[in-house]
C-alpha cells in the first residue's frame, strides 16, 4: 500500500477547479506519506480498466454542489522511512503552507473573500498551525486568518494516535529500513506530545476568544484498520483516531462509516458518507458570508503603523496584546486614563479608568487590579461602532497579562 512518490511538480498549492465568479476559496491539505491527489481519490472500476474519481476535482462533485467556489490542493513532502524519507515536522509544513497559500490570494479580491479548509490526519494539524501562525502575525500573512471561517478536519488526532499499533509499525520499520527513518514528523501524533498539546490549546484558545467565527467539523472514523498496511504488512486492527481522539471541543461532530485510510476518499455524488460530507460544507459556505462580516465589524485601532497610517485590525486580535505581539504600539505618556471619544473629538474630560462606566452597560465600575503601576506607556484604540475607547499602558510583563484580560472582558460588552 506504499504511497507514489511526492515529486518537485506535487508540492504547493494546486487549483483544481476555478470558476469565473470567486464567492470563497476552498483549500486540501493531505496527511503524512501520503500523495496530494490520490489522498482525495478513489479507485473504482475492474482491474483491467481502473478508474480513478477525486471528489474535489471531478465535474459532478465538489465543482458541482460548490459552483463559485475556487478549489485547491496543498501538497508537501512528508514520507518518513525508505529512499524518499525527509525530516519534516508540522511547524515547518505549516508555514510552508501559509507562503504557498498566500501567493494564491495575493489578489485584491481575496481580502473578503471567506477561505474554507479541509485536511485529512496530520494534515488537520498543518491546518491549526498555519491558522494559529496566520492570527499571531496578521501583517506577515494578511487575509488568511481573518478569511477563515470554516475547517473540516478528517481524522485529525488531536490527542494522539492509538499508541500501539503505531509504535510496532515504528520499530519495525526502523528494522526494515536502517539509516533511512525520520520519524520527527510522527512525534506530533503521539499521545501527550507536548507540541501536540500545545498547538491544540492555542487553536481552540483563539476559536474561544473569536466567538467560534471559525466553524469546526470533525469527522472520525468508525472502521478499525491494520497501521502495517503502511509498511505493505499485516498486523492487528484498530481505531487509529478514535472519536475521543478525532474531535475538538466545540465542533460538530460526525463518524463516518469508514476506516482512517478511506475517511476522506468518495467516488460518487449519491454516496452517502459524500452526501453527510457535503452536508457541512454546504453548511459552512451558507454560514461564509455572515461569519466574515463578524471578523471585520469589530476593530482594534493602533494608531503608529510602519507607514505613518492607523492600521485597522480585527476586534478579536486580543493576542497582539501577549508576547507574540508583532505590532509596535505608541509610546506615550504615563496618565493611566481612559479616554471616551467620538469622531476624533474628546467627548468630555479623562475620567479615572478605575470608576469609569462603559455607557449601556449596568452601573457597575469596570477597575484594573490594584496595585497597576503605569509608568513609560504605549497606548491602544479600541473602536465599537460609533465609540472609540483608547487606553494607554507600559509593556511591563507583570501586568500584561491583566490588561488584557480587562481588554477583553470589554469586548464581551454591548457598547
């Protein structure tokens, strides 16, 4: 069952159907040793005459339920035992994702329009690195995070993989292909890694934060399956994303009746575990439009930009307050104040942040925590409809992390 090489011409970003009208882009990401085309095809036919369906290019398929939707592939190089074996590792396969997935949306008409991702296995994981990657550094990677509003995720272990089969499918390819194993990639997919976790954490730490604009499907397999059919062998079957594995907090959730090697592999428009797939992402095209508005009503405004403009961001870019911030902020005076302004003009003098009452909301003071010194500040806008909010702050790493907190509980406020 080896995969067919991943040659120079697979890699990268591949369109695989593009319509005249653009309503939203769809992109694929693949899994470990497997190829970028034939991971979302399947064979049909007799022996003699075999015929190869991929549902993501095929004109009765996806082209077919999606018409204005442009339809991609992402493919990387990722086997990891034999004579194509490369040390590869998700974080390295996300950014590289993130460059190839840029220069297809480069066009001033990518900036609204919503972006779907679909990937099988590890390729999930790409996925959320690329997503989490993408919103840390909004001005390296624009309209990308912010254009995301939908993610199906085929067997995806987010909490590892089933540890005994694949650790038996380790040792014994390590037997059988000495000097030619690099299994950096599979630590990912290992119950507990530490990157693993922390990848996981940072995704559904953003979707939280953001409302859930992003939607999240999560399909997972129901068919056990022999690992050392990787290997071309026979071993035990097994789950190898089981439900508890293959699903996120706060997704829709949907088993397939397939085993992980075919969850994401269809041959025809009326078969049903296509149909149940297809439910989502019509779903989740309905949902783009609304979704994307909501990502951009809301803006945090910081006014000294690389170009002397003020840059306008999304309401939920909260994390440019942590330590992977990537934008420089003002440096102003210390005044510890929160200033309430409306078209640029102050509306009334500053008012001590500590009893100041956000207008519309009950009458309950907002405070900072006690002992808040506010020495050298650097100061940031949050704008709300008509209302402008600035605060201005010191980047001292004790209190950081409270003024985001009080920064964030804000936006929660109808104001």
């Amino acid at each position: 069952m080896a995969p067919r090489p991943v040659t120079d011409r697979d890699t990268g970003i591949k369109i695989l159907y593009e319509p005249d009208k653009i309503d939203l882009d769809i992109v694929f990401i693949h899994g470990i040793g497997a190829h970028p085309d034939d991971t979302w095809g399947k064979r049909t036919g007799s022996a003699e005459e075999p015929v190869f369906i991929n549902w993501l290019s095929h004109p009765d398929m996806l082209p077919a339920a999606v018409p204005n939707a442009r339809i991609m592939r992402y493919g990387y190089k990722s086997n990891w035992y034999g004579a194509n074996a490369i040390q590869q590792n998700v974080l390295r396969v996300g950014d590289r994702f993130l460059r190839s997935l840029s220069r297809k949306r480069e066009d001033s008409s990518c900036k609204k329009r919503p972006l779907l991702i679909g990937a099988h296995c590890f390729g999930g994981l790409v996925a959320l690195a690329g997503v989490i990657q993408a919103e840390r550094d909004r001005k390296r990677w624009p309209n990308i995070y912010e254009n995301v509003t939908g993610m199906l995720l085929f067997g995806t272990p987010f909490r590892g993989t089933e540890e005994a089969s694949q650790m038996k499918m380790l040792l014994t390819a390590q037997s059988m292909y000495k000097g030619t194993i690099h299994e950096d990639i599979l630590g990912v997919t290992y119950r507990n890694d530490a990157l693993l976790m922390q990848i996981v954490r940072d995704f559904e730490k953003i979707r939280g934060r953001d409302n859930d604009t992003i939607m999240v499907t999560c399909f997972y397999e129901l068919i056990p399956v022999d690992v050392m059919m990787i290997l071309s062998l026979e071993g035990e079957l097994s789950l190898m994303v089981d439900q508890t594995s293959g699903c996120l907090d706060r997704a829709e959730i949907v088993g397939l009746e397939r085993s992980h090697f075919d969850l994401n592999k269809f041959d025809a428009p009326d078969e049903e575990e296509y149909e149940t797939v297809l439910d989502e992402i019509r779903r989740m095209v309905k949902a783009a439009p609304g979704l994307l508005t909501a990502k951009y009503q809301d803006v945090i405004n910081h006014p000294d930009s690389e170009n002397g403009q003020s840059e306008v961001l999304d309401d939920h870019s909260m994390g440019e307050l942590d330590p992977w911030g990537v934008h420089e902020l003002s440096t102003g005076e210390p005044n510890g104040r929160l200033q309430d302004q409306t078209a640029e003009h102050v509306r009334g003098p500053n008012v001590d942040v500590n009893q100041r009452r956000i207008p519309g909301t009950s009458s309950q003071p907002m405070k900072l925590p006690s002992g808040m010194n506010m020495p050298r500040t650097r100061s940031w806008v949050i704008k709300r409809h008509q209302s402008v909010y600035s605060i201005e702050y010191d980047e001292s790493n004790d209190w950081l992390g409270a003024l985001t907190g009080l920064l964030q509980k804000m936006r929660h406020l109808d104001f």
